[in-house]
C-alpha cells in the first residue's frame, strides 16, 4: 500500500515500499506525471530520461493500532483473494501457506487464528508469524521423496524369488512329512494283517471336511486343529438345532465354513469327561475312518456361565441306538456294520510305535449310544470320557481323573464283581470286548432273515429293569450268568451263524478267555470276502 507523504522533490507525491528492503524506500517519479509513482528495482532502473529516481531511507516502520485497538502487522501479501494491496496488507497475524504446490501469503485477523494456523491436512502446509513482514522469505519444507521406478523394479526383483522360495520350501517340507506319516501308517496296517480289506462306500452326500483341515492342520498333530486355532472356534460356530441330550450335556448341529459339525457342549459337573476328551483327541494319529472326527474343542461363556464345546464332524444318522429304533438291516449289511465297529476297536486298542506313536486306547463305555452310523452305513465309535491309555515303550498306564462309572448295562462280570485288574491295561481292553459282543448282539436283532426282524430291544432287556441298578446286574451277569438271547433264525444264515459265534466268544466269563478285537476285526473281514456284496446295492439300500 502507499504512504502519504509531502516530499521536497517537487515532481514527486507519493513514496511506493519496496517489499524486499523494509528499511528502504524506493520511488521512480514520473517527471511527465507527477502523481504517477512506480516502484524501483534498481537506482540504474531508470532507463527513461524523462524518469528520475529518489530513494529515501526511512526508519522501521511500527505496528499500527487500529479503531478497535487490534495490533495489525505489515505483511507480504501474494493471493487472489482480493486482500491484497501494492503487494501488502495488514492484519493480525501473517501467514504463508502452500496446499498442493500452490504458496500464499497474505495476513487475517485475530478471531480467524484458531481456523487458520492449526488447519491440517494432508498436502497442506501453514505457518502463521507475528512480525511485520515476517512471512516474506516463508518456505514450506520440501515433499518426502516417493521411491522411484527403478528403486521399486529393484525391489520387486529381489522380494518375488525370495517369496517364492520360502512358499516352495513350506510346501515340500509339508509333503515330505505327510508322505513319511503315511507310509508309517500303511506299514502298520500291512503288519498287522495283509489279507485283510475294508470296503469304503463313496457317498456324495456325505460332509467333506478335507479341504479345511488341509488348510489349517500340519503333520504331527493330534486329530483336529492346531491348538490356538481351537482356542477360538467357539466364536466362528452358529448353533442351529438341539440333536440330543444326555446326562453329560447337550448336542447341537452347527455350521462351520459352510460345513455341519457337531458341538457337544458338556455340564459343569461333568468337565473332567471334556478334559479327558479333549487330551485323547489330540493324540497323534488317532484319526481313523471308524473313530468319530475331532476337529477342536473350546471353552465359552453363554448367559454369564461357562459351557465346555467339543467339535467333531457331525452324521445326521445318529446315533446306532436311534437308527437300530427305526431301520432293519440285510446280513451284508449287518455284517458291515458289525466289521466297521471292529476296525475302530481295533485302531484304539492298537499301540503305534514310531518317533510319533499312538498309545493303546481302552474305551471303557462302549455302547449303541456311543457310536455313530455314517451315510456310508459304517459306524464310528465316540465318546472317549472314560478312555485309558497305555505305552508299552514308556511303561505308563493313564487311567485319568474322571469319577464317572460306565454303563452298568454293558459292564462286564469282572467289573460288576470288582475283580477287574485295574493295574493291568489288558483287563480294560477285555471289559471292551465284553461291550463289543453285546452291540454286535444289537445290529444282529435287527437284521431280517427270511422275512423276520425283532423289534430294538438294548441287552438283557428281559431279565433287568429299564434302568438297572448295579446289584441288579451283577445278579444277573456274575451269579446266574445269563447271557442275551439268540434268536433261532440267526442260525439259519451263514453270515449271521458266524457272528452269533464271534459273540458268544465274546462273552466268556473268564476275561483272557474273550477274543481280541484284532480276531474278531479278521474274523469278520473273512465272512465279507467270502460274501461279496455290490457297492452300489449297498447304496440303495441306505
């Protein structure tokens, strides 16, 4: 802006500030126009003969008050916000200010400070002073460098192989240790009896949970999910329907990445059965195609109380005690089923001796309620509560810290008479055997021979009350030893004669007397040889 002065050049009437030399005043005084005044850039500037130049100097120029008493400053004003004049304006505060490459400066008053000096944003730079002039020679700090091409190439050079290393190196140790896990399984399977064959239905319709335990399981773990992976599975699971209940719990149908399982959620009082579970589960190669699937189990709170989950693949069939309710079976089916429910006895009671070996495993309640029919019409056992485990190459016998008895229904003699060797694991094994003959005795009583089947009836259903005391079994088993009835058509089918045979084998007084589960394994592996059985008239039969 101008400063009105009375100068004693007498061609000269106004004095014009030179922004960049406060302490100087340079006019260029037009001789043929006295009132027009322009500002000098050098004393030599005056290239018009009709032009003089007259610099004064003039002392710092001060703050001026204004009418309402505000301090304004001189500020250098650069903008196109119409506040500027002759290059300067005056305000409260100078500011400078760069949004996106574009610089300002110019100077605001005191009610605008807050709006104006702490606005931030991204490619925003302000800075606000309080000196005249002070925002003359203001700069904004320069931009952070952005990595160029080159730098980037070179980064991608090196990252990518590195990455495709590391994938390729994960991948050939996770085949190598899976190879290694099956050819010690298959070893296993082929000492303990080359002649012996499973026929597997395929069934389209059944849950394929292969996929997922690709992704989340890694060799050398137990049979479900990695342990933290466990840990937090309770909060993916939707419940969607009760399936049963029991005096252990509840068991709900759920979902899990698109896929049924069932969750098991036990009683507080009843949390040592989950422990005991889930310690067994996740033994190291457990996973069988006769043994229920684990995949986690989980602890959650659900209306202020905690609920102990346990997760495996879910069978819409049931349990073999509500099919046997309602379905009939042929002999070959029988026969199936009864070989199914051997093969899983046998996987338990088998110790694995390798660098990652499986213990023996006595169930110790087995029962028509514990096992599971599969759409493939195999069963699969569960229910490992109350299950003993044993190690030869370490010497140990676990037999846990559960309080819970088994069924009194399917104990065996030696254990309602409490002569049972409890030191000793194959005393365990034996009482197994026992309960194995009497739910071979089910699925027989169920199966039709020349037109006649026998409604479901549970063992001894015609010498003890539905709900049995002990005392009353013991009566029953140890002093009378009675055994379940056989029906005279059973005797009139090979396949079924032989596996009236098997039973009553099954439930010698004497325990070492019994067969193992190996022997009847073989036994009924035989007879499924001898009496071929097509795939898929088994399939429309289910």
């Amino acid at each position: 802006m101008a400063l009105e002065f009375t100068p004693t050049e007498p061609l000269a009437k106004q004095w014009c500030c030179d922004g960049g030399r406060p302490d100087r005043v340079r006019l260029l005084c037009v001789a043929s126009n006295p009132s027009k005044c322009v500002t000098a850039q050098d004393a030599t500037g005056a290239n018009n003969p009709g032009e003089r130049l007259l610099t004064k100097a003039l002392p710092q120029q001060g703050s001026v008050q204004g009418p309402d008493g505000v301090t304004d400053l001189l500020c250098t004003c650069e903008n196109k916000k119409g506040t500027c004049r002759n290059g300067t304006c005056r305000g409260a505060y100078c500011f400078y200010t760069k949004v996106h490459g574009r610089e300002e400066r110019g100077c605001f008053h005191k009610d605008h400070y807050k709006e104006q000096c702490y606005t931030s944003f991204q490619g925003l730079y302000v800075h606000c002073c309080t000196k005249n002039l002070c925002n003359v020679n203001s700069t904004a700090p320069p931009d952070p460098v952005e990595p160029t091409r080159e730098e980037d190439s070179v980064i991608l050079l090196v990252a990518v192989p590195l990455l495709v290393l590391l994938i390729l190196s994960v991948a050939v140790c996770g085949l190598v240790l899976w190879l290694r896990s099956r050819r010690q399984h298959h070893r296993l399977g082929y000492r303990e009896d080359r002649d012996v064959s499973m026929l597997k239905v395929p069934s389209g319709t059944d849950p394929t949970y292969g996929e997922i335990f690709d992704e989340f399981c890694t060799s050398g773990s137990g049979t479900g999910l990695p342990y933290l992976v466990q840990r937090t599975m309770a909060r993916q699971i939707s419940l969607v329907e009760c399936v049963g209940k029991g005096r252990y719990g509840e068991v709900w149908r759920g979902t899990w990445m698109g896929e049924s399982v069932a969750v098991k959620i036990f009683s507080s009082r009843d949390e040592q059965s989950w422990f005991r579970e889930t310690e067994i589960y996740n033994t190291v190669q457990l996973r069988h195609d006769n043994i229920l699937g684990f995949i986690a189990s989980d602890m959650t709170s659900k209306n202020s109380s905690t609920q102990l989950w346990l997760i495996t693949h879910f069978h819409e069939l049931g349990s073999l005690y509500d099919f046997l309710q309602y379905s009939s079976l042929d002999p070959e089916g029988c026969l199936r089923m009864c070989l199914s429910v051997a093969c899983g006895l046998v996987h338990f009671h088998t110790e694995i001796l390798s660098c990652q070996g499986k213990p023996a495993i006595a169930h110790r309640d087995l029962k028509s309620r514990n096992i599971l029919v599969k759409r493939n019409g195999q069963c699969c056992i569960a229910d490992l509560g109350l299950a003993v485990m044993h190690s030869q190459t370490s010497d140990y016998l676990d037999v846990g810290n559960n309080p819970r008895v088994g069924t009194k229904r399917y104990m065996a003699p030696e254990v309602l008479d409490e002569t049972i060797r409890m030191d000793i694991f194959e005393s365990y094994k034996q009482t197994d055997i026992w309960s194995l003959g009497l739910v071979l005795w089910e699925i027989s009583r169920r199966t039709m021979v020349n037109g006649i089947v026998e409604e479901y009836r549970p063992p001894f259903f015609d010498m003890v009350p539905s709900d049995p005391s002990f005392e009353e079994m013991k009566k029953v088993v140890c002093v009378d030893q009675q055994r379940p009835s056989l029906h005279n058509r059973l005797h009139s089918h090979p396949i079924l004669a032989s596996i009236a045979k098997v039973m009553k084998e099954c439930w010698f007084q004497s325990p070492p007397a019994r067969l193992t589960a190996l022997r009847v394994r073989k036994t009924l592996s035989k007879l499924d040889q001898d009496h071929g059985y097509p795939t898929e008239k088994l399939k429309m039969d289910l």
